[in-house]
C-alpha cells in the first residue's frame, strides 16, 4: 500500500504536534509504522491522501453510528452553519436537543450541554460532590474518563485504594481524594464503602468499559454498585461517552434496566460534531449554576452548529438501526471467533451491541489485570497486517473497535478473512 503522501504530512506534523496528533490515540506508537492521514470518508469507508480506501472499524472513536458524512446529518450542520456559527445565547434547538436526549434515556431529567466527554465527567463528578458535601470519588483501575486532573489515577498496591498521578503535571493533591477499585469486583467495592463510605461523594463508572477494550460488567455489578451508593448517601455515575446511543437506543442504562443518579454523554450524541452531556436526576442538576452554588459555564456549549448535527443523529438513530448493527456485529464476532478457535490462537474477541475488541489473551477478560496481560506486541502485528489489507482499526490494544449501519455483510465477511490472516502474521 503506498503511503507516500501521509508519510511526508506526519512528517511535517512531528515537528508542529506533540507526537504529530491532536490527540494522543490517533499516533501509533502502541502499534508502530505511521498512520495514514485521511482525506474524506463517507459511509463505512476512509480515503487517506494516497487515495487508499480503508474499511473503517473507528469510526471517530465510537461518533460514526451512521456511518461518515450522513447526508442528512450534513444537511443539518450546513443549514444551522448559514443561519450563524454560535450566538453565546439560548437558541430553540438547544431546548429541542434536551428534550430528545431526556425522552431517550429516562434517568436524565434535567441536563446540560458541554463540548467533550471530558468536560461532561469533569462537571458531573463536581456536581456530585457540590450535592453530597463530600470530597472522595471513586473510579476503577483501567477505566479512563476523560483528562481532568482528579481523574488521572492509577491505581495503588491495594485492590480499593488511593490512587497516585497517572499523568506528568497533576499534583498528588489533585488525586488524593480519588479512589480506585477493581472493575467488576462488587465484593471490594463494597468493602470499601463499609470503609469510607461516609466520605464518598460518587463512583464514577463506563458501565461497559471501553478504554480497557471491551469489558461487559459481570452480572449483578453495576445494579449493585447503584444500590452501595443510594444506601451511603453517594451519588452514582455512569460515563457513557461511549456506550450512550452505541450499545443500545438509550444506552447501557437501557440495556441494562438501570438508572443511575446522573450520566455523561459524548461523541455519538453530537453526530461528529464537539457536543456533550451531563445530567440526571431534576434534584440534583438543580444544584448547577445559575440555580445552584455549582459552577459550570462554556462559551461554546450547545452551539447550534453541533445541537443540529446531534438532533439529526438522534431523529436517524431507529429501532431499526440497533436490530441491524446487532446482526452485523453478533456476525463479526462469530466470525472472530471461529477464526480464533481454528487456528488455537492465544486470543478472545469480546462484544456489546456494535463495539467489540479482539484481546491477545485467553480470556474471559473482566478487568484490567486481566486485560493488561495482553501481548502487545502481537497485537501491533496484528494491527499493521489490517491496514495493509485495508482494514482501519483501532491502534491500541486497550481500544475498542466499532461497526456503523453502513458497514455491510460483505464488508464483515472481508474483515474476517482479513483478520484471519492478521492472526497469521501476528504468531511469526
């Protein structure tokens, strides 16, 4: 495949961006070689600027439900775009936006618009502790929530223990207040509150992890873990940046029969476009400013730029959508795992709704120390025999993979010839 053209712009990058990106995920330093640099998409389809076609299974990160460059969704954007970019003023279609997220995922009542999932986590978990008084939060080892200070932790020696920084820059003050647990151990999680639970203002969770690769939680843990914090006074948050609109219409919640205190929504809910979400229940999001002693603000928040792309995704996003990305997606996975099964390989592919991941590990993985026992290595294999086959996969092995409804059969049934070959390359 000739690179040519993407080589010599990541070349210019590299002196201009940290790492040549924007964002450090887009590098593929996990993965090696250098990434293509796209041109266009459309559909389930990339064009990088060698005019290489790519099958793409990142989809922006999760946002691409509807496949790229959806003619209704650009419609939207183009006809708010003429009317003005953003007035920093109430609009119509913010008030429109809230009322279709709150009719979709019944445990937000009253909401407020950000632009990135960062902002949304970071708001929510303030919220929470400006509505409990309290200072501690929790979050699990491997999950990842976004850039904000108190959440770039890793976790210490003990199974629920303070964290220290994961992250160049961030004060040990700025963590000492969060705490890590074991994701899908409700067990410790429990111990934990029996500990501290007077001083716990939240638990902040992916109700399915995303940022470890594809981690379903085990029956009984996320209904437990609302039920330890409803009975400490705590608050309970899930972050569906990812899993909001993706692994089901309403989200995990929905999948799940579940509602927590308050939620967080990004990519999908924006349609491509900078947009968030945080909200929940009316007693609690009363607290935010201009209401409450809460603050929060954002110049940019609920632009109708990216409120008329959300819109348009969300009126798109039928019944219809979710039963076909589920037959797709339920026939990758099968088809991963007979190609894992024939060839005895060391591998497991794990899947909810249209996000899945393949992890170079036997599995079942149910955490991140069984995640982190991944071969890396073999993955970066793996990863580059993809894309010289044309296949547009996540570059880390801790990422999930996602599928859109313009993916087609023929392109799942090509993926898993593909991915059967990747594997080959991957054990040499």
């Amino acid at each position: 495949m000739n690179r040519e053209q993407s080589t010599a712009i990541m070349e210019r990058s590299a002196f201009l961006l940290p790492g040549g990106v924007n964002s450090p995920v887009r590098a593929y330093g996990a993965v090696g070689g250098s990434p293509p640099v796209i041109k266009c998409a459309r559909g389930a389809y990339l064009t990088d600027e060698d005019d290489n076609a790519l099958l793409d299974y990142v989809c922006s990160w999760g946002p691409a439900i509807l496949g790229h460059a959806h003619p209704e969704v650009v419609g939207a954007v183009q006809e708010a775009a003429a009317s003005g970019l953003s007035f920093g003023a109430p609009t119509q279609k913010e008030v429109d936006f809230a009322e279709a997220i709150c009719a979709r995922v019944p445990s937000i009542e009253m909401m407020r618009c950000v632009s990135s999932g960062t902002e949304a986590t970071m708001s929510a978990l303030r919220l929470a502790r400006g509505y409990t008084g309290r200072d501690v939060i929790v979050k699990f080892n491997g999950a990842y929530h976004g850039h904000a200070d108190a959440l770039l932790v890793k976790a210490g020696s003990g199974a629920a223990t303070f964290g220290s920084p994961d992250s160049g820059g961030v004060p040990a003050d700025m963590v000492k207040n969060t705490m890590v647990a074991e994701y899908n151990d409700l067990e410790a999680l429990r111990e934990l509150f029996q500990r501290e639970g007077s001083r716990i203002a939240a638990v902040i969770v992916e109700p399915v992890s995303g940022n470890m690769g594809c981690v379903p939680p085990v029956p009984g843990f996320l209904a437990g873990l609302i039920s330890l914090c409803r009975d400490a006074g705590a608050l309970s948050i899930f972050d569906e940046v990812m899993t909001g609109l993706r692994v089901a219409s309403g989200g995990a919640q929905d999948l799940y029969d579940l509602q927590p205190d308050l939620t967080a929504l990004g990519k999908i809910v924006g349609g491509g476009m900078p947009l968030a979400v945080y909200g929940g229940r009316r007693e609690i999001m009363q607290k935010v400013s201009p209401l409450g002693p809460v603050y929060q603000a954002g110049t940019l928040s609920g632009n109708p730029l990216s409120v008329s792309a959300g819109l348009a995704n969300l009126r798109l996003l039928t019944a219809d959508c979710y039963d076909q990305l589920e037959l797709l997606s339920a026939r990758l996975e099968d088809g991963i795992r007979a190609v894992i099964d024939t060839g005895k390989w060391p591998c497991t592919v794990q899947r909810v709704g249209s996000m899945l991941t393949v992890f170079f590990h036997v599995g079942p993985i149910r955490n991140w120390q069984d995640a982190s026992q991944c071969d890396t290595t073999a993955f970066g294999k793996f990863h580059g025999a993809l894309l010289e086959q044309s296949i547009y996969w996540p570059a880390a092995q801790f990422e999930a993979a996602f599928l859109s409804v313009k993916h087609t059969t023929d392109d799942v049934d090509k993926t898993i010839v593909a991915i059967a070959n990747a594997m080959k390359a991957a054990s040499s």
